[in-house]
C-alpha cells in the first residue's frame, strides 16, 4: 500500500469514526450547555491524538529511514537502514541501501587510487631527498672538513659548527625520507620496520616499548603497509598532541587467528575532539583492507588505537625472490 492511501485510511478511519457518533443517540442543545460542551472538546481530543497515533504509526519507516540518512557515514562501512512492511517506503529503504552499498565501493575504489598516488609520490619524494638533497649536503660537509683543516684557527671553530649544523640538517632530511618511504619495510619485513619506527618515536620525554608476538600469520604487502602506516600515524599524533611519556606498539594474533596492531599511551586521552586529517586517514587505510579501526580512551586514561584484520588478507605463501648479487 503506498503512502498517499496509508493516510488517507488513517484519516478516514478518524472521521467515520465522528461520524458514527454525532448519528448516535448523543444531541447538542442550543445554546450548548456545559456538559455537551465537555463531552465535544473530550472527543475532539480524543480524535486528535488517535489521528497523531495513527499517524505516528504510519510514518515509523520513514523517520526510521530519515535517521539512517542522517547518520550515513562512509567511513564507517556496513551501517543499513532496516527494511520494514511493504510499499513505497520499503522501496525508497531498500534504494538507499543500494546507493550506499554503490558509494562504499566506489570510495574504496577512489581512496586505493588516491593512496597508491600518495605512496609513490613519498616514494619519489624520498628518492629526490636521499640522491640529491643528502648527496649535495654531503658533499657540503666534505668540503667544510677540508677547509676547516686548511683554516687559520680563529675561523676552525665557526667552520667547525658549520660542520655540526650541516651534520644536523643530514640526518634530518635522512629521518624525513625514512619516514616518507619505509624502505626497512621493504627489506626487513613489518616486523623490524615496527621495531625501527619505535626506536626513531622514543626520545628522552618519551619511551615506545614495541611487542611483536612470535608466530604470526604471512600477510601481504598492502596489509603491511596500512598497518605500518597506521602505527607511525598513531606514534605521530601520540607525539605531539598527547603528552603521553610512555607508549605500547603491539603486534598480536586475535582469538579468532587474525593479526590486531595496538598502540596505547599514557597521555591526556582523546576526549571529544573530532576526528583530524590523521584519524581519518588511518581509517581510509583500514578500509583499504577491510579492517576494523577503533580510536578509544584507554581504561585507565590515554588513547589507544586498535586496528584488527579481518580475515581472508593473509598472503599466499610464496618463495622469497634472491637478491641479485653484487660484484666487488
């Protein structure tokens, strides 16, 4: 039944029903007297809040619908509105449903392109800095060495803090290209490249303790990557909003044998600030892969961001390729 005669039912069900009573044995006088009086202002009432009832009941999908719209987000897959009844409304729900199901897929589609994109312009970025930033400050500070030594003294101490800047300014534009290109990942595997990206986050304000569970199923390269990537995202913010001093980088097998990645600190906790550009990159990535990411204050204060794998992203074993080897 659609929703134009679904009303007009309700609607008329309502005046029958007063029609059916003024034709019953109840009369009104002229002028009215108190009592009709009353009695007419009763079932006025009474036909407005049946007809608000009936409505109410009638419309239920439709707000039903209206809240799901409202709540809609891509970020957070899988959330469909209930297709209740029949008609018109169960039409509308079940179209949107499928206009999300169509958006979800075509975001995915949209955010792999965009993160592939992002990854090999860091990848490229990183090259630039390493071959041709680092090269040249290296070759800067060769030649501030040769002529510091060949200096008189009173300038030997300013080359030599020269020196010491340009040494500075190196092994910055070095962490900046590990952290735009983690090629540990690469050759070492996710498990080093987490135990490296917790030796660069731990300074003297601030200890990472990573745990890496023995044991753990194979995944493949783009898994690695999302989790490799959500932890220095995690690490990042943690870092520079949180004023935390310690920090818990895990990687662990779930009960269900899939892998869960934890980052937990001892800092301020999240509260209610929305979610930033790094929350919600971290969750584009998880999406990625089909992960669950789960941003929460800790039970004991702090924040703690739990990404687990879901099943089906282990990869298939394969021989690991031999590395060319190098002539002397």
């Amino acid at each position: 039944m659609s929703l134009y005669w679904r009303i007009f039912l309700l609607n008329a069900s309502v005046l029958v029903v007063a029609v059916l009573l003024l034709l019953g044995p109840v009369t009104v006088s002229t002028p009215v007297l108190l009592g009709e009086a009353i009695v007419l202002v009763a079932g006025l009432v009474a036909m407005l809040l049946a007809n608000a009832f009936l409505l109410r009941l009638g419309l239920a999908p439709l707000q039903r619908l209206t809240r799901a719209m409202r709540t809609a987000d891509l970020l957070r897959p899988g959330r469909r509105a209930v297709v209740a009844g029949r008609g018109e409304i169960a039409d509308l729900t079940r179209t949107f449903n499928t206009m999300l199901d169509r958006l979800e897929v075509e975001r995915a589609t949209s955010t792999a392109r965009v993160l592939s994109a992002q990854e090999e312009e860091r990848r490229r970025i990183a090259q630039e800095l390493h071959d041709e930033v680092g090269q040249t400050l290296t070759a800067v500070l060769l030649q501030l060495k040769h002529t510091a030594n060949h200096a008189p003294d009173e300038l030997r101490t300013e080359l030599h803090q020269a020196q010491e800047t340009t040494r500075a300014g190196l092994d910055e534009i070095r962490r900046i290209a590990r952290r735009l290109r983690p090629g540990v990942l690469e050759e070492l595997g996710l498990h080093s490249a987490l135990r490296s990206l917790a030796s660069e986050f731990s300074t003297r304000g601030l200890t990472v303790r990573p745990h890496v569970e023995p044991g753990l199923p194979k995944l493949d390269h783009e898994t690695e990557l999302v989790l490799y990537r959500v932890a220095q995202e995690g690490l990042t913010n943690t870092a520079r909003h949180a004023a935390a001093t310690e920090v818990e980088l895990r990687l662990r097998r779930l009960a269900d044998g899939t892998v869960g990645l934890l980052v937990k600190d001892n800092g301020r906790g999240i509260g209610t600030a929305p979610d930033g550009a790094g929350l919600s990159g971290m969750r584009e990535r998880a999406l990625l892969i089909g992960a669950d990411l789960t941003v929460r204050e800790g039970a004991e204060g702090g924040t703690e961001v739990h990404l687990n794998v879901r099943r089906g992203r282990r990869a298939p074993e394969r021989p690991t390729p031999e590395r060319p080897r190098q002539t002397p």
